[in-house]
C-alpha cells in the first residue's frame, strides 16, 4: 500500500503546469484582445453620437439665427407630444432667466441648473454627462442671437440607449471570453497529451527494464530532440549497469568456487577424523591442515574487505603525494627474499611521484608482485617500470598475465588460491599525478 504524499511534498505535474499555463496565457490574450475590442466600439459608439449631438446644435444654432427662428422653434417645442420618447431635448431661455420654450417634461428631468452655466463656452466633444435615475444624457448649452436679442440655448441628447448597449456588448464579450478559455483549456489539454506522449513511452519502454533485460536500450526508438539527451544517457547507464551486473554475477560464482573448495577440505578431513580414534598425533597433522586452510580462508577474506574498500574508495581513501620508485622498492624488497628462492629477480625502473592512497597502494602493489611470483616460471623476470609522461607518471609491470580478473584460475598454478588483483578504479596501470 503506497502512503499518500501531503501536498506539501507532492511532485507538481507537468503536465498541468502546461495546461494551466497556455490556458493563463491564452485567457491573458482574450482579455487583452477583447478589452481593446469593446473600448474602441464604445467610444466609437460614444464618438458618433457627439457628432450627432454637434450637428443637431448646429442645426438648432442656423435655425434661430434666421428671421422668425425663435417662433418656429418655439411653436415646434410646443406641438411636440408628451408622452413622445425624445431623442434630443432642447430648451430656450432669455436673458432673464426665463424660460421661453422646451421639449414637454424636460424640466421633470433637466432643470436648467444642471446644464453648463451660460457664462462656460460649450464644447461639442466634450459635452458634460449627467445621469438621472436609470437615464444618462449629455448636455451642451451654447448663446445665440435672434431678431436682435440674446439667449441661451440649452439641448441634451438621451444616452440611456449606448449605456444599454455598452452592459450588453460587455456581457457578450464576457460570455466569449469565458468560452475562449474553456476551448484554451480543452486545446491545452490535447495539445500536452500529445506533446508529452514520446515521455509515455519512454516510460513504457523504461518499466519494462529489470535485471533480466539489461540489454534493452532507449536509443532504438525516434525521441523527439528534447529527449534524445536524456535517451542516450539512459542508455549508457543501462550498459554500465549490464557490465556491473555481468561482473557481479561472475565474482559471485568464482567466489563460491574458491570457498567451497577450503571449507570441503576442512568438513572432509574432519568428518574422516571422527570416523575412529586416533592418536595425537593425527589430530595434531589434521588440525595443522585446518589451521592451514583457515588461513587460505583468512586470505581471501582479508583480500575481499581490501576490494570492498576500494570500491568505496571515493568515500574513503586519503590520497597524498608521494615518489613513487621508493615506495615501489620497499614491497619489491620484501618479496626479493621469496623471489630469490626461486631465481627471479625483482626489477624496479624509473622514477616519478603519485598521488593515491599511500596504504592502498602498498596493498594493491603486494596483491600485484604476490600473483607475479605465483605464476613467473622460475629464474624469470618480474619488470615494474615508471616513467613520466604527459604529466602523468605510468607503472607498467610485466610480464603478468590476466593479472587484473577477479578470481583468475591460472591453469598452470600449484595452488589453489585465487588471483585478487587490485581495483582497477583504485590502481591502474597508470598513476595520475595531482593536477
């Protein structure tokens, strides 16, 4: 039963990062898009209707300028009906202050107090809006001459209708908007789905890779550019993990092989022991041969812990600089003594300085000149060779043969007792120099 993750520590989903995202940038450019939309129709709308409001103003100023102007207007306003709907409202006042004619009941909803005072200059653009209840109007007031005296002349243009149409046109534009982000999303969510199916199949492809399949790679497939990166990486970690597991898998069948074979001879020559009675001295030579076999059992212990270490050696070994003909010679001269028994010499060549474990490498230079003179035919030769070079400083030892595998069985040794080289991660045949 898998535990659920608090939200907290959840892993974010990419593709609703994605969706979510396209979907914000697509309703941002709605918005935009129809924000600027519907101001330029309402001011368009707006715009009009001043040039409406200035040509009827102007209409009325041509009219009262002519002889008898006055009393046509004045009759005009007068024959108006009263429960008409009037577009335009228009008022006559004298340099009194009275009233002289109007539109029926436009001083229920335009008393001449909230009009432009006659001393303000009248703008066409720019007439002054004044709202009554649910109604809006614009009004401009302007001074004309007529039969030789003065008045003022007030008209208003009702914009309840623009007003109406703004709210509407907003409503409908908020409705396509709010569609526009549901199709964003839907489109959002197809065009990731599609987008993120190569990393569906890489998935696909990925579960299907255990231990028994280490050969599968990724690379086969056509990957999208984006993941060929990550493709390729998979794929050499999938062959180093194949040769790890390969490796594995052999040094645990030869290091079966080589204890199975002291621990027999031990169980053996104790069973055969307590078959009968025997004298002290057959238990003394039998006990030596067990102690003999734990200590080839020691050995290999001691030399499985040394590569452990050296598999860890990243976390571990305390590197140091050193020259390395001396340290060479102090294990060359230990194994000299063993060597001369046999007639093989011990040649130590050359000079430079390494930078490693010093306690490693002594172990990884003892494990190598002790499987040198298990299998060096006698009065041979044994040739470890150091020299400079590329600011480098490169050992070579020969001649060795298979010297580096694991649990190499030679197939002329007298003994039984394995080939535990060196890590090859830990010493090589080259020792790099600090840089």
């Amino acid at each position: 039963m898998k535990a659920a993750l608090p939200p907290s520590i959840r892993p974010r989903s990419i593709a609703s990062q994605l969706v979510i995202l396209f979907t914000l940038a697509s309703a941002l450019l709605l918005l935009c898009g129809l924000s600027a939309f519907y101001l330029i129709v309402v001011q368009h709308a707006f715009e009009e209707d001043n040039e409406f409001l200035a040509d009827r103003l102007s209409a009325l100023q041509r009219e009262l300028s002519q002889g008898g102007g006055l009393d046509r207007l004045t009759a005009t306003l007068q024959g108006a009906p009263e429960n008409e709907v009037e577009a335009y409202w228009v008022r006559v006042i004298d340099p009194s202050g009275k009233i002289i004619a109007e539109t029926p009941q436009m001083s229920v909803f335009l008393p001449p107090s909230v009009f432009p005072g006659p001393t303000v200059a009248p703008s066409r653009f720019k007439p002054k809006n004044y709202r009554i209840g649910r109604k809006l109007f614009s009004l401009v007031a302007t001074r004309e001459e007529t039969d030789g005296q003065s008045y003022f002349l007030q008209v208003a243009q009702d914009r309840s209708g623009d007003e109406q149409f703004a709210t509407q046109f907003a409503l409908v534009l908020g409705g396509a908007l709010f569609l526009g982000i549901v199709f964003s999303a839907m489109i959002a969510i197809a065009v990731t789905k599609r987008g993120l199916w190569p990393l569906q199949q890489m998935t696909q492809l990925v579960e299907r890779i255990d231990p028994n399949h280490l050969n599968e790679r990724l690379s086969k497939a056509t990957w999208p550019r984006e993941l060929q990166p990550v493709a390729t990486a998979f794929d050499e970690m999938l062959a180093r993990l194949e040769d790890s597991f390969t490796h594995l898998s052999q040094f645990s069948a030869d290091l079966a092989h080589e204890l199975r074979t002291p621990i027999s001879n031990i169980r053996g020559e104790a069973e055969v022991t307590l078959t009968r009675p025997r004298t002290s001295e057959d238990y003394r030579n039998v006990i030596e041969s067990i102690t003999s076999e734990c200590e080839r059992l020691s050995g290999i212990v001691e030399n499985l812990l040394f590569l452990a270490r050296a598999e860890a050696a990243d976390r571990q070994i305390e590197k140091d600089i050193f020259p390395i003909q001396p340290a060479i010679e102090k294990i060359a001269s230990y194994y000299r003594t063993i060597a001369e028994e046999r007639g093989i010499s011990i040649i130590n060549e050359g000079d430079g300085d390494v930078y490693a474990d010093p306690v490693l490498f002594d172990r990884a230079l003892s494990n190598l000149l002790d499987n040198a003179l298990r299998f060096t035919p006698d009065r041979g030769k044994i040739t470890i060779r150091s020299q400079r070079k590329n600011g480098r400083t490169e050992s070579t030892f020969g001649p060795i043969r298979k010297s580096w595998t694991r649990f190499y069985l030679f197939p002329n040794r007298s003994s039984n007792f394995p080939c535990i080289p060196p890590n090859p991660p830990l010493l090589n045949t080259q020792t790099t120099s600090p840089p």
